[in-house]
C-alpha cells in the first residue's frame, strides 16, 4: 500500500534554489522527440511493500512513446531514500519553498500591475498635456486672429473717420471760398453803386 508519491521534473527541480531534489538516482534518456527526465518518489506504508517494490522494478525498464510511434526505453534505477523526501522537516521545507516562490511570482506580478498601472497613467497624462497644449494653441491662434480683427476694425473706422474728417474740412473750404466770393461781388456792388451815384452828382 502506497502512502504518498511524487513524481519531480528533475530539470526544473534542478533550477531550483539548492537545485535537486536529495540523494536520488534519476531515470533520462533523450531523443529528438523525446525527452525523458525525471525521478518517482514513492512512500509506502509497510516496509514490506518498499521491498517488493525494490525487488520487482529492479532492472526493469520504461518506455515512452513519441510522436509517429516512435519509443523511448530507459532502465530504470531504483534505491532507497536517503535524504528523508517525505520527512516532516523536508515536506515543510518544500511548502516553505513553494510558498516563497508563490510570493515572489505575486510580488513580481504586482510590480509588473504597478508599472503597467503607471505607463498607462503616464500615457493619460501625456495625452492629457497634448490635449491642454492644443487647446491653448487653438485659443492663442484664435486669440491672434481676434486681435488682427480688431486692429483692422479699428483701421478701417480710423480711415473713415478721416475721409469724413477731410470731407468736413473740404466742405467747410467750400463754404469759406462762397462766403468770401459773396463778400466780393457785394463789395463790388457797392463800389458800383457807389461810382453811379458820383457820376449822378
């Protein structure tokens, strides 16, 4: 009867802090297709069955079928454990290990979130900045635009004023050159009435 069973990837196992997983012989082949490496941790409940399984397996081989029926046999090696895998200090060891590489993955996939959360902040508030340099862009040309407005409106009533200002004048000279040609002809008038009068006499 079997207690517990673990079969490890040695190779990930091996990338592991400490690398390895104890004392164990290890069981690989490699082929193009197939990769074969690992090692099967097995408990029993009764030493009797460690026994059987030892005397069964020993010199036992397995097969690994790849693609298009291609197969892949190793010879298994088979020994007992020597570093205490299912021991309560191990077993709290591999939950601790487990438990920090938990954290480590969280702990990195929030400073990636913060850092994602960021640049997408950084981007807002670029495009935010964009958006307030091209709406004061927008007010400074459309205040330029109303400032020539308003210095042509102020030419064209300057103008104006002036044509009135020059009609006004040349009116009022108009009206100086009558009043001063009526001065003469009454001048004349009277210079004439004036010498009829002598000669009368």
């Amino acid at each position: 009867e079997i207690r517990n069973i673990e079969v490890v990837d040695v190779a990930a196992a091996a990338k592991q802090p400490g690398g390895g997983i104890g004392n164990f012989s290890s069981f690989g082949a490699t082929d193009d297709d197939v990769t074969i490496n690992c090692e099967v941790i097995v408990q029993f409940c009764l030493y009797s069955g460690f026994v059987t399984a030892m005397t069964r397996l020993r010199g036992m081989k397995l097969v690994k079928k790849g693609p298009g029926g291609r197969e892949v046999t190793v010879n298994l090696t088979v020994d007992f454990d020597r570093s205490g895998y299912f021991s309560e200090k191990n077993v709290r060891k591999r939950r601790f290990e487990a438990k920090r590489l938990e954290d480590v993955k969280r702990l990195e996939e929030e400073r990636l979130r913060r850092e994602a959360e960021e640049a997408e902040r950084r981007v807002e508030a670029e495009m935010v900045e964009a958006e307030a340099l091209k709406a004061k862009r927008e007010a400074e040309k459309e205040e330029k635009a109303a400032r020539r407005a308003e210095r042509k409106q102020e030419r064209e009533e300057r103008r104006a004023r002036e044509r009135e200002e020059k009609l006004r004048r040349d009116e009022e000279e108009r009206e100086r050159e009558r009043a001063r040609a009526e001065e003469l002809k009454r001048v004349a008038e009277l210079r004439r009435d004036e010498a009829v009068r002598v000669m009368d006499a």
